[in-house]
C-alpha cells in the first residue's frame, strides 16, 4: 500500500501532528472569536485536513483522513439547526474491494446536493481515487468515478491529495501529487459523458528543466479555461535541495487550446532573499487575473532552520498575461504570530486576505511543541491600496483546535469556518467558527451643540472581517450589513435605514445637558450597540420691547398703557417657557402679569399693562423685559426701543384771575369729568 500521507522526507511538518504534546497542561481560555463547533471522536473521523463547503441551509461537509469504521476517513455532515451543529457520518472510507482511502482534499457540491471528492490512497491500484456521494433525500451512497493506476499503467497519476473543480459542462479537474510520465504528478480531467466519466491526463510534472513536481494544491481555471496551480517542490533553482527533487517550488498555467493543453511556468521560488519556498495550496484568483497563495517555508525569517522560514503569502501580479511576484508577508512564528502556512487563501471585495497557518500564533506553547511552538493561527492581511498588514484573528490553543492545514470559508454574515487537523477535545482535530464580531459607532456632526440645533448622528459599521469573499475562484456568499438602526427615544428618529454600512439620525430635540444617543442593530448580523455623549448647550436668547401703547399721557390720566416684548433664539424645538418673560419699568405704578401668545417661527410676543400713579410725575418712564431663562435658553433682558412719558396737564393760560388762592394740589391734577 501506498504511503497514506505526504511522504515523511519531503514534508517533515506532516509529521509535527503525530508529535503534539497533548498533555495535562492547563489550555489557555479561547478567544472570543472562536467556537468549536464539533470535535472528532475517532469513530466519527479523525485528523481532517481539508477544508469545508456550506449549503444554503448553513450545513457543513467535509472529509477526515482518519477515523471511521474502518479508519480510512471519513465524509461528514454537521447539520445545522439555529447554530447548533451535529454530525453525521455520511460515509466510511473501507480501503478495500476497490473503495477509496485516505480523504485529504475538500469537497465540491453539485445542484442536487451530490457531494464530490477524492482520496489520497485506496482504489483498485490502491493509487487514489475519484469518488462521488450520489444524494437521494439526504441519503448518500458511494459512487466510484475513477481509481487511478499511477505508473504502472499509462503514466497516469497516483495519490490526489486537494480538492476537485469543475467546468459547466460538468467536467471534473484535478491534481495527483505522484504519477504520471516522470512520477511527479499531474493534471488531470474526468470528462463527463451524462454521469460516466473517462480520466485523461492534461500534463504530467517532470521535476526538471525548470518544470515543477508534485502538486499537492488544487486548481483555478480562468474564463477561457486555463488551469492554474502550484508544486510543492521543483523548478530548478538550487537552492531547496534537501529533498529528493530540487527546486523551492513554482506556480504553473496550462493553457487551454480547444482542449490541448500547454505548461507555462509562472513563477519559480528560490526560498531565498525573503522569496518563499514550497508552495503547499492552491492559489486565489482576483477580478484583474492577479493571483495569491502561500509558501509553509521560505520568507524573512529563519524558523529555526525549518523549511528556509517559516513562509510567505505572495502575489503574482498579472500583465497581459506576464506574471512578477511579491511578498505580501513573511511570518515569523513569534510574538504572537503564526508560521508554516498549508492552505489556500480567500480573498473579500477589498483585496484583504484571508488564511490559516499550521504553527504559531502564540497560544499555549506547552501544548503544541516543536520546531515553532504554538497551535496554528487565523490570520488577515488588510489591504490598503496595495500594501498590506497583518492581523491575527485567531490563535489556536489546543483544546479549541490545533494545526488548521486548509482554506477557510465565509458565510453570509462574514463568519469563518474551518478545520483543525489536531486538537479538540479528543485530539482528533475540530471544525471551528470564527464570528464576524460586527461593531457599531457613532459620529456626531456638531458636539457641542445648541438646543434646538439640528445634529446628524451617524452609526458606521464595521467588522472583523469583510463581507464578500471567494473561495479559490468561487464567489461566496459574503454580504453587507443591512437592515435597520433603533435609536434611543431622545432623538425621535425611531429606526432607519442602513445604507453601505451607515445609518442617519438628524434631530433637534435632545434637551441641553449631557445627552446620550444610542443606536441598536440586530439583523442578519450579530447584534451591535453603540453610545455616544452629546454636549448640548443651551440656546442663546434675545428679548426686546418692540412698543408702548399709548407711548404718553397726561399726569393723572392713569389709563392703562400696554408694553410689547418680543423674545426670539436661535434655534427651533420647543418655545421657552413663557412663564420666565416679564416686563416691567421705572415707573411707580402697578404692572400687570405678563402674558405671551404663541411661538411664531423663533420668535414669541409678550405683553403686560401699566396703569400709572400718582406718584409718576410729569417726565420719561424706561420700560423693560426680562427673559430669566430656563432649562434649555440663556436668560436676556433688554430695554425698551420707545419711552413712556407723562406729560403736565395744566399749562399757563388755563389759569383764571382770582382773589381766592388756588391750592397746589388743584395746579397739578385735573378736577374729575
């Protein structure tokens, strides 16, 4: 039987799994992040290295390379009911009588729930096979593609090791990392004539001359049906010289000819000068043609001596069809950081990236020993405008997973799922989540504000993830947050919309004093609320007697005279209070209640009524308002714009000769009509 995994001498790594010190040692607490969804019990799988797919309903499929009845693997189901998963078994792997073994690669799903796949050994030559889950109401029985025959018939290929793509006439692709007409692997297509398949060979790696050897990654093909992909060893370059096959590795296009078939290298690794080195998964493909994958070796860092660093996410630009690489980052399996990535990438709308590194990421190093110590990260590289950081969403301790060696899928809501290859509860390796925490905040347009002035108060979301992504070349099922915004009772906006990513609340009516506005999201996302605190001064006021009316009388008249006042502020909302207007003078005689008509605009007219006395004597009168504010306006008070005055009432030719003398009294005060 063939060697049930990656040959020991070409990926000393492999056998880091087999070596992790799942001991006693107390794990770390998880992240927040992160959920472990299922743990491998052995009988119901064990060790997956692939990576997931999802349906609509939010079911999860994959395979394990171990476990199972016969412990030859597995491919499972996690049914999920209201985000709670449970697994069933879909089919164990025998090994024998012509079945598959070993399942290291992903699955693809057809539109009938069909589930297709390979496995790394087993089959009628025991060189791997070809396999599809045929699905009747949730039931699958196995069907036999094609079993491979490695050299020893045709040159064909021998142990496919990722996951298969297919074309729209429902042709299958693929990769075998041994095999073919040098024993280095191949390319391969199963041509579907209505449900039966034939295998030709596409191209068989010769490991020289440049040419790669052993691809253990998948494939991408572009609109014209060029195939592209990734060797593991090869090229040439005499540098990466300790295995049996020179070279650090290359990506490779076979360009498509009306079916024929030519090798182009694209790019060849030296692992040396920060360049990677052995390029393990596949690559992404972005809308420009430019593609990106990851190096377990090579970069900026030494790793220990392990694999010439401890690898690279690179970029091969595309130019009409040329294609020069660079190093997007080199991991350095320290301070927290990940080392030896084995998977493929995915890549959201705005260019970040997306993957997981098998060693590293800083978490319970007692847990996961060996060359680079730590369980294996989650890891971002956030793009902007061309250059990129890293981010460490995740790192593994052990308990939750360890030693994640596949391409992560996104949902809908922009959560992460994946595979650990060791780990969980059992130690035989987890399929977590990694939650899209979506976070609120708020902006205000004017902080301070008046009362009465008019704020616009945005929420702006965001996440810790993007929300679309592709998955190799596929597109999945990313979205932006939409819905609704609540806001708190004080504004008066009641909810409204959520537009790329932000929602408005313009309002004028939030008292003066220390406010605070908040804003609730729950939708298709986690749920999110923010607060922010708004200063509110109050609004300024101006208050002025517009009139007096009768602006005179004569002294003792008495009759009642009416002072207008006319208060106005800045801003709208609600009137001040009118009972904090009052009008009054100099005058020695009695002033009535002030009393205020209805706001108009920002303005508000008050009146009182003065009845003079005795007491004022001929001469000018000043007449005032005063506005003592309130709770949410200043206070003012202003003189009048006209006076009130008292005019004498007897003049000099209204006397008579008499002998009788007149009193004083008689000289100043008119005798009653």
């Amino acid at each position: 039987m063939t060697l049930k995994h990656s040959p020991a001498s070409l990926f000393v790594a492999i056998a880091w799994f087999s070596l992790l010190g799942f001991g006693s040692s107390a794990a770390r607490a998880q992240q927040p992040a992160e959920k472990v969804l299922y743990s491998f019990t052995g009988s119901s799988g064990a060790n997956p290295e692939a990576g997931l797919i999802r349906d609509a309903s939010g079911n999860l499929y994959g395979t394990t390379q171990d476990g199972g009845a016969d412990n030859e693997g597995t491919v499972f189901e996690l049914v999920n009911s209201s985000g709670t998963y449970s697994e069933r078994v879909l089919y164990s792997f025998t090994g024998s009588n012509g079945d598959g073994a070993t399942p290291d690669g992903a699955l693809i799903i057809d539109a009938s729930g069909n589930l297709y796949g390979t496995t790394f050994n087993g089959g009628e030559w025991d060189w791997g096979t070809v396999f599809e889950l045929v699905n009747s109401s949730g039931n699958y029985t196995e069907q036999l593609l094609y079993s491979f025959t490695g050299m020893a018939v045709g040159g064909d290929g021998a142990n496919p090791n990722a996951a298969l793509i297919t074309d729209a006439s429902g042709n299958l692709y693929g990769t075998t990392v041994f095999g073919g007409a040098a024993g280095q692997g191949t390319v391969f297509e199963l041509v579907n004539s209505s449900g039966s398949y034939s295998e030709q060979v596409l191209y068989s790696f010769t490991g020289s001359n440049g040419d790669g050897a052993n691809p253990y990654g998948g494939l991408v093909m572009d609109a014209s049906g060029n195939l592209y992909g990734t060797t593991v060893v090869g090229g040439n370059n005499g540098f990466c010289q300790q295995y049996a096959t020179d070279g650090c590795g290359i990506v490779f296009e076979l360009v498509n000819s009306s079916g024929s078939y030519s090798e182009q290298v694209l790019n060849t690794f030296t692992g040396s000068n920060g360049d990677g080195a052995y390029p393990f998964g596949g690559l992404v493909m972005d809308v420009s043609g430019n593609l990106y994958g990851t190096t377990l070796g090579g970069g900026a860092q030494s790793c220990n001596g392990l694999f010439a660093g401890c690898g690279t996410v690179f970029k091969l630009l595309n130019s009409s069809g040329s294609f020069s690489e660079t190093v997007l980052y080199s991991f350095t399996g320290s301070n927290g950081d990940g080392a030896t990535p084995y998977g493929a990438l995915i890549i959201d709308a705005s260019g970040n990236l997306y993957g997981t590194t098998g060693w590293g990421g800083g978490q319970n190093s007692n847990y996961c020993t060996g060359p680079i110590n730590g369980c294996g990260s989650v890891f971002e590289l956030v793009n902007s405008s061309g250059n990129y950081s890293e981010k460490v969403l995740h790192g593994f301790t052990g308990p939750d997973g360890a030693n994640p060696s596949s391409a992560l899928i996104m949902d809908a809501s922009g959560n992460f799922y994946g595979t650990t290859t060791a780990g969980g509860d059992d130690g035989n390796g987890s399929v977590f989540e990694i939650v899209n925490t979506t976070t609120l905040s708020i902006s205000s347009s004017l902080n301070p504000s008046a009362y009465g002035q008019s704020v616009t108060y945005t929420a702006t979301f965001s996440q810790a993830f993007a929300q679309v992504a592709k998955r190799r070349s596929w597109k999945g099922m990313g979205q932006p947050v939409t819905g609704s915004v609540t806001w708190s009772a004080n504004t008066g906006c009641g909810t409204t919309a959520i537009d790329a990513g932000q929602a408005q609340c313009v309002t004028s009516i939030l008292p003066a004093g220390d406010d605070t506005v908040t804003a609730s999201y729950s939708g298709i996302q986690n749920a999110a609320v923010a607060s922010i605190s708004q200063a509110v001064n109050p609004d300024s006021t101006t208050i002025k007697v517009t009139g007096v009316s009768p602006s005179s009388e004569q002294y003792g008249q008495d009759a009642p005279a009416t002072i207008t006042a006319v208060l106005s502020w800045s801003f709208g909302a609600s009137a001040p209070s009118a009972a904090k207007v009052s009008i009054g003078g100099n005058g020695h005689g009695s002033y009535a209640l002030t009393t205020c008509g209805s706001p108009s605009g920002n303005t508000m007219t008050c009146t009182a009524t003065y009845t003079a006395n005795a007491q004022d004597t001929a001469g000018t009168y000043t007449e005032t308002a005063e506005f003592s504010g309130d709770s949410n306006y200043t206070g003012s008070s202003s003189s009048q714009s006209g006076n009130f005055v008292v005019t004498e009432t007897v003049k000099a030719s209204d006397f008579a000769v008499s002998s009788t003398p007149t009193s004083p009294q008689a000289l100043s005060r008119p005798a009653s009509t």
